[in-house]
C-alpha cells in the first residue's frame, strides 16, 4: 500500500470513529471516485496542506481557495454556461441545509464579532432543527432563509462562503430551485474535485454540523455579549 493511501485511511478510521458528519454529495463523490488516483490524491494534497496549519482561519482560507479553483474550469464549461441559470440574487440553495466544519464556523463567527449583524432568532429557530434534515426541511421558506442572506438576496459574507455554498450550482430551470418543503430533483454541475477537498476538510474537522448550529455554539464559546449584541433584523 502506497503512503498517501495509508496516510488518507488511518484518517478516514479516526474519521468514522469520530462521526463527524461529511456533506452527502462530498460523501457520495468520495465513495465514488476514491480509488481513483488523481481524486485520492485531492484529499492526499489538502490534507497535507491543512494538517501543517495551526489557526482555523487560515485552514478554512486555504480550503476555499482550493475549492473554487477546482471550481473554475467546471463553472467555465461551455454547457454550464449556458444551461445554469444562478446569478446574484438567486437564493433558492440559501434556504437548503448547509454542512460547515469547525474551521469554517469560526470564519462566519469572526465575521459577526467585527460587526455583521444577522437575525439570532432565525438562527436559534434553525440551530434547533437542523440537525435532522426532515426536521428542518418542515420549516416555512421564509425561516430556512440562512442568516447571512441580505435584503437583495445576495451573499452578505461572499468571500467566507463555506465550502459547499461554493459548489452549490445547478443546471436548467430556476424555478426547480424553489423548494416550499417537498424534495426537488436537481440537476447539479459536478464538482468532483472540490467535493473531493470537502471531504478532506471534513475529514480533518474535530467537528461538524449544519451551519446555524455550528455557528451558534462558536459563538456562545467565545462570548455570549456578541450573541445578545447583534441586532435581530
Ligand atoms: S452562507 Fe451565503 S451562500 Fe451560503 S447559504 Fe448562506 S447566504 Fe447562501
């Protein structure tokens, strides 16, 4: 056996044990396509990368300029192009569950301590159910909506987007992305490379978890005045 798969299987052993959870289409693509070289050797690169770095932010920075450049050749495709119809604005994937890891919930929580302010009710609503995906798929639209959605629609803390809001990207009609409750079948633009990083970020992760609940702990752990500070819009 090779290094660089003893290396990714002692990980994906303590992986297990620790039941951190992985994002489903990360999970599904590393299932997949691990035994798959030039995919095994994703997680093997950012693995290495990551495991060198002590601050979380910095390992989430990483992270996510490693997704979106595996994303730019997928994004540029000529049939992704022309059949994807997300733009600015067009929130339908903002209202899905999304999987954060640790790293990532201390990004959005530095962003709220500099100021940012987001509604603690939603996000105490959603940080409840969010856990279990049926739960919170039994929510209104409306308080789905992620926290960090603006007045327009728009991304309010875009650069420090987590990893999988970055490979969120479908093909065909809009309108399927409208989701009130019921599962929608989408056509989504793989993005097997930057699953594959995912996976590694997971798999490095002490923890996970849906964004509202991952974010709400941070912030409780570094100080509950930030929590009762920002405004509830
Ligand atoms: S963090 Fe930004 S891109 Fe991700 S779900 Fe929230 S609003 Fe959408």
């Amino acid at each position: 056996m090779t290094r660089q798969k003893l290396f990714v299987g002692k990980k994906i052993i303590l992986f297990i044990i620790s039941r951190v959870k992985v994002p489903a289409i990360a999970k599904k693509t590393f299932d997949q396509l691990s035994h798959v070289p030039e995919f095994l050797g994703v997680v093997q690169l950012i693995l290495d990368k990551i495991s060198r770095v002590s601050s979380p932010l910095k390992r989430a920075r990483i992270v996510h300029k490693a997704v979106d450049e595996f994303n730019v050749e997928v994004f540029a495709h000529p049939l992704v192009q022309q059949f994807s119809p997300c733009k600015v604005g067009c929130s339908g994937c903002c209202h899905t569950q999304v999987s954060v890891t640790s790293d990532e919930a201390e990004v959005l929580a530095e962003r709220i301590k500099e100021g940012l302010q987001i509604n603690l009710d939603r996000l105490e609503l959603q940080s409840k159910v969010s856990e279990e995906s049926n739960t919170f798929y039994q929510l209104s639209y409306s308080d789905r909506r992620c926290v960090f959605l603006d007045d327009s629609d728009a991304c309010s803390i875009y650069e420090d987007r987590p990893s999988v809001c970055r490979t969120n990207a479908v093909l065909g009609d809009a309108k399927q992305c409208l989701v009130s409750g019921e599962t929608q079948q989408l056509r989504l633009v793989k993005t097997s490379k930057a699953d594959m990083a995912i996976y590694a970020s997971f798999l490095h992760s002490k923890e996970s978890g849906s964004l509202p609940f991952m974010l709400l702990k941070k912030l409780k752990e570094k100080s509950l005045s930030v929590v009762s500070q920002s405004a509830k819009l």
